[in-house]
C-alpha cells in the first residue's frame, strides 16, 4: 500500500514523506533510509526557505523600500535567506541595480551554509557567465548537485545545458542521450510544478524541437504553468491564439491572455504587445494609452508606435508633423528604428521638404546604434555624396559593418564597389565573392548579379548554365530583372534548352512588374512569331512602352520596324 502511495504521489517531498513511515514498519534497509532521512531534511529546509523567501519577495510587493531595508538589514546579519534574495536582486537588476559579480559573490555567501537554491544560482551564473567567467563544466557540477537535491529551478537549466551543451566540454556521452537526460530534467522540474519548466515544456511540443509535436500537451503545460501567474505561458499562448496552432484564431482571446499577464509581470514589452494587440483590433484609445504609458518610461519602441499611429492616421488625425516629434523622440531615446524613419522620411521628402543632410544625420545616428539597414543607406550616402561628402573609404566601412550584420543590401553594395573598382582595388572575384553571400541569404538583387558575373565571365570561368542557376532562384522569387534574363536565355536556349513558350511567360512576368527590358524582347518575339502569335500591333504597342520608359534599344527596334512597314 505504501509503496502504491509513494508511485502515486506528485512530489519527491511526498515521496519521501511516504518512505519515512514506511521505516516505522521495517520496509526500507537503514543504509537507504539514512540517505532518504537526509534528503527529507534537504527537502524541509527548502520549502522552509521557500516560504521565508515568499514572505520576504511579499513585503518588497507591498513596499519596495520598506521590503529592501528588511532584506538588506537581515542579510547583514546573516539571514542566509536574505543574502539569496539579495543576490537575486542582484543578478535580476530589478530594484537594485544588475551587477552579476556581487550577485555572484552573494550567492556563494549563501552556498557555503547550504542553501540549495544558491547553488543552483551559481550554476546558472556559470552557464550564461554573468558575474563569473562561462564554465559549463561547472555550471553542471553546481547544477547536478542542486537538481539531485530537488531544485526545480536547477533541474530546469540541468535540463537545457544537457540539450545545448557541449558534451565534450561536460565530459558526457553522445547527443542524442544528452537530449533525453535533459528533457527528463525539465519533465522532472515541470511536475515539480515548476511554472518556468512547464512553460519550457510546453513550447517544446509545440515547435516540435526536442519532442514530438503535440499542440494539445503543450496547451495543458501551458495551462498548468499560466495558473502560477507565469507570465510567458500567458504570452505564448496568446500568440498561440493569434496564430491558431492547434486552437481557431481568437483575437478576443489573444488580448485577454496579455492582459492576465500585465498582471503578473510590469515588463513593458507585453504592455506593448498588448497595446499592439489593440491597434490591430481598431481599440485605438486603448492603445494609445497603453503606448504613452510606455513612452513615459522611456521605452522607445512605444515612441515608435505613437509615431506611426499619426504617420498612418490610426485613430487619430493623420499628422505628420507630431509622428516626426515622436520619431525623434525615440530616436533620441536610442530606438533605431525611429533614427531609420526619420532618414526615411528626409530622404523621400513626401510629408516634408527632402534634406539629406537631415536624413544623413539619422542614418548616421542608426548606423553607429547597430542598425543595419541605416548601415546600409549611410554607405549608399557616402558612396553617392548624399548630404555628405563623397568617401568610398567610408562607404565601403560601413557596408563592411552592414554585411557583418548579415544585411544583404550591404553585400550587394560591396560586389558592385568591387566589380568597379570604387573606393576600392578592381577585384571582380571579391565581387564574385560577395555576391554569391547575398545570393545564398535569398537576396534577389544578388542573384542577378551574380548571374550576369557566369553570363559574362566576370570574375569567374564563364558559365551560362551556372548563370541560369542563380537568375532562376531570382525569378522563382519574382525580381523581374532575373525573370527577364532567365527569358533571355530561353529565348536564345544559352545555358538552357532554347523554349520560346518559357521565355515569353517570363517576359510576361516581368512586363508586369514594369521591365522594359522585358517589352523590347517580347515585343521582338510578336514581331517574329516566336512562341507567341506574330501581331505586329501588340508588338509596336510594347516598344511604345518600353520607349516611354526610356529604353533606347526599343527606340531603335521601332524605327526599323516602322520603316519596313512604312
């Protein structure tokens, strides 16, 4: 019976709560019993310590001041209780502000007299290397040791280090067996009703990563781990409801969600996906509110959102005038994508007078704030001479800095600055080089040029079939300057089997999108009834167009034609 009991019950505390009366009958040797009798005593000292700690966690809820000069006063006096929560205060940065190291240091104070949850601290610290040098060998012996002792919070990153360490480095075996120990750690964490461990499990059923996809399990783990007042769980299943994984799509649903967990977390991103939530919904006052409220904190993504609230005229009278005061606002708040809007807006002088000097300044603000896209139009700006001198040198700084960024435009900018020999030596194979980087990231404009790189023999062995290779991916995406030269060579079967049919469908393609390239060559094919039926009038009726968009080749092409049938 008592054995039936122990399998049944929820928590090793339980568990071990069973097996001491099971002693009283003479059921367990002594040499099992005197380690369960020390791990009972492990487990009772945790929960004691827990319970302090909530107590201590409460009157810092109730009072932040009053609450930390408790805090501070006990833990000066040795309250090993109090030193872990001030080393969590620590290591957070909330109310006390982030230093790993004394956080660190803190922790240690309280491991040497045995607190578990310590220990477990120091372990993480070690795993992320904050306040201490990485070490995940450490990391894992600090881990192993609090997750034994039954700490749900070292169970739980035992569990991801086994699944994303270096098993080398941590001295175990094969990955595959790394996956599963780790797993069950968090498992083990999770029906500890650990909130974060539930959260964890639930979002590895849903991407299907680490366990087989199974919406339903990762809604009930969700669930489980939301009714703690997790807030994460909240979130993600709002966007598990605003996506409908598994679920029907409930708008209504995704915002009560987030508005449960403004309740148990101030973090001003779920205020701001909340907010988000409203604008979508069209309960723009109660956006607005929630945005300003964000704002006030200094939060400069909010400043952002108010900002193209009036650019678009969401709820509110369409200024541009007030979405520029936000813009920079946030942009002086250190938000990139506001210092991006704002050279955006200068450059295009749409809403306000065109200042590349005024928009140069902003990218220029962008660019040193990591932005990459600012990274790339202040290259574009120095390469032209846009509101600032003309500098290849610094031009071909910050593309560099943009690609490292993994920005594709920045790539594409380096090949054409090497394929010409701006600002830098003549070197079409580095060109070559760089293009192939922003073809192979999916960059349309990349895959054209290097395309034309085979086609030409530029920098490479000419190749057209290699040519047509990447103009296909390009085509495939839609850029219309790949669909009119892969056409182009269907049309002249170079690297391909020649198919008029294919190529006029390309042609098409890209006439659509405006090529007037594109109209020269199909024109010339209605001409000559190639793949299409001969129609004299479709095809001066293409030239026409390609002429107006300045095509000199369809210029000629017209006159020649006009002068046979004239």
């Amino acid at each position: 019976t008592l054995k039936k009991r122990a399998e049944a019950s929820h928590t090793v505390y339980e568990k071990l709560s069973i097996y001491r009366e099971a002693k009283e009958y003479g059921f367990i040797s002594t040499f099992i019993i005197s380690e369960i009798n020390e791990r009972y005593e492990t487990f009772t000292s945790m929960v004691q310590a827990r319970k302090r700690i909530a107590y201590l966690q409460n009157m810092l809820k109730e009072s932040e001041t009053t609450g930390l000069q408790t805090i501070m006063k006990n833990a000066k006096s040795g309250d090993v209780d109090a030193i872990f929560l001030l080393a969590d205060l620590h290591l957070q940065g909330k109310i006390l502000p982030k230093d790993g190291n004394r956080a660190f240091q803190l922790f240690s104070m309280a491991a040497q007299q045995n607190h578990v949850e310590a220990s477990a601290r120091m372990g993480h610290c070690y795993l992320v290397g904050d306040g201490v040098e990485e070490n995940q060998a450490k990391a894992y012996e600090l881990l192993s040791a609090a997750a034994n002792k039954g700490s749900s919070y070292a169970q739980t990153r035992l569990g991801v280090l086994l699944m994303m360490g270096d098993a080398d480095e941590l001295g175990l075996p094969d990955k595959e067996r790394n996956l599963e120990a780790g797993i069950n750690w968090i498992k083990i964490a999770a029906d500890q009703d650990d909130a974060e461990a539930q959260c964890m499990l639930a979002r590895y059923y849903i991407s299907g990563e680490y366990a087989e996809q199974d919406y339903d399990q990762a809604l009930t783990w969700y669930r489980k781990s939301a009714e703690k007042g997790y807030a994460p769980a909240f979130c993600d299943l709002a966007r598990i409801y605003k996506e409908g994984l598994g679920v029907p799509p409930d708008p209504e649903k995704v915002i009560s969600l987030l508005e449960e967990a403004t309740k148990f977390d101030d973090d001003l991103e779920i205020k701001l996906e909340l907010a988000c939530e409203y604008r979508d919904t069209e309960r723009f006052d109660e956006a607005l509110k929630l945005y300003s409220f964000c704002a006030k904190k200094g939060n400069g993504k909010a400043y952002r959102k108010i900002a193209q609230m009036y650019q678009k005229g969401l709820g509110l009278p369409q200024n541009i005038s007030l979405a520029i005061k936000w813009f920079k606002a946030g942009a002086e708040k250190g938000d990139s994508y506001c210092q991006w809007s704002l050279g955006c807006i200068y450059m295009k002088g749409t809403d306000v007078p065109q200042d590349y000097v005024e928009s140069a300044k902003w990218y220029q603000m962008g660019a040193e704030n990591g932005d990459e896209n600012c990274q790339y139009f202040l290259g574009q700006y120095y390469e032209k001479g846009l509101g600032v001198i003309q500098n290849y040198d610094e031009a071909v700084k910050w593309y560099q800095i943009g690609a490292e960024n993994d920005d594709t435009g920045c790539m594409r900018a380096l090949g054409y600055l090497y394929k010409k020999g701006n600002g830098v030596t003549k070197d079409p194979a580095m060109a070559v080089e760089w293009f192939k980087k922003g073809a192979e990231n999916k960059d349309t404009g990349c895959q054209y040029a290097l395309g034309q790189m085979y086609l030409n023999g530029d920098g490479v062995f000419q190749n057209a079939y290699e040519a047509s290779r990447w103009y296909r991916l390009g085509a495939d995406a839609g850029d219309a300057n790949c669909q009119t030269m892969l056409g182009k060579q269907y049309q002249d079967g170079s690297g391909v089997i020649r198919d008029y049919h294919i190529a006029a469908k390309l042609y098409w393609k890209a006439i659509e999108q405006g090529n007037n390239i594109a109209m020269n060559n199909l024109a010339l094919m209605y001409e000559h009834g190639q793949g299409v039926p001969k129609d004299h009038k479709t095809a001066m009726k293409l030239l026409t167009l390609a002429m107006d968009a300045g095509n000199k080749v369809a210029a000629e092409n017209y006159k020649k034609i006009k002068r046979i049938f004239d």
